[in-house]
C-alpha cells in the first residue's frame, strides 16, 4: 500500500486519484507523520460497503438463532406467501 502527505495530496490529487483508479490499491494519507485517511476508488468502497452490509445481516441473523427468535420452515412460507404469490 502506498503512503503519502496530505500535503501532497493537496498539490498532486488529480495525479494520485489516478493512480488510484488505475492500481485499485488503498493509499494511506498521513499528517504529521500519522495515519490521517484512506483514500480508496468508488469501486472498491462500494463493494466494501456491499460486504459489510452482508455481514451484519449474517450477525443478525446469528443473533435472532440465539435469542430463539426462529420459525419453521412452514411458518417462514406463510409469513414469506404475500411475497411469494
């Protein structure tokens, strides 16, 4: 992963979103010699974003198997038959 100053990201970002877009590779943005920002391409966000959307709905998921919130398969039809019809 590339890392680069704020400062440069100042002065150069349309030469860095470049790079970005074509290396689809994460760049770390410091300031004051510490992490400060990612800057990542739309692509890559949004599938990131897709993924984490699918993973907190697997932990709900887990979450309603433990608390005993479950139905049966027939009793998933029938809420799931206005739906399904």
């Amino acid at each position: 992963m590339k890392t680069e100053l704020v400062t440069t990201l100042k002065r150069q970002a349309t030469r860095l979103i470049s790079e970005l877009q074509e290396a689809r590779s994460p760049i770390l943005i410091t300031e004051h010699g510490k992490p400060a920002a990612y800057l990542v391409d739309v692509e890559s966000y949004e599938t990131q974003q897709d993924r984490v959307r699918i993973l907190e709905g697997i932990a709900r998921g887990e979450r309603a198997v433990q608390e005993g919130n479950i139905l049966t398969h027939d009793q998933a039809r029938k809420k799931m038959k206005k739906w399904l019809a």
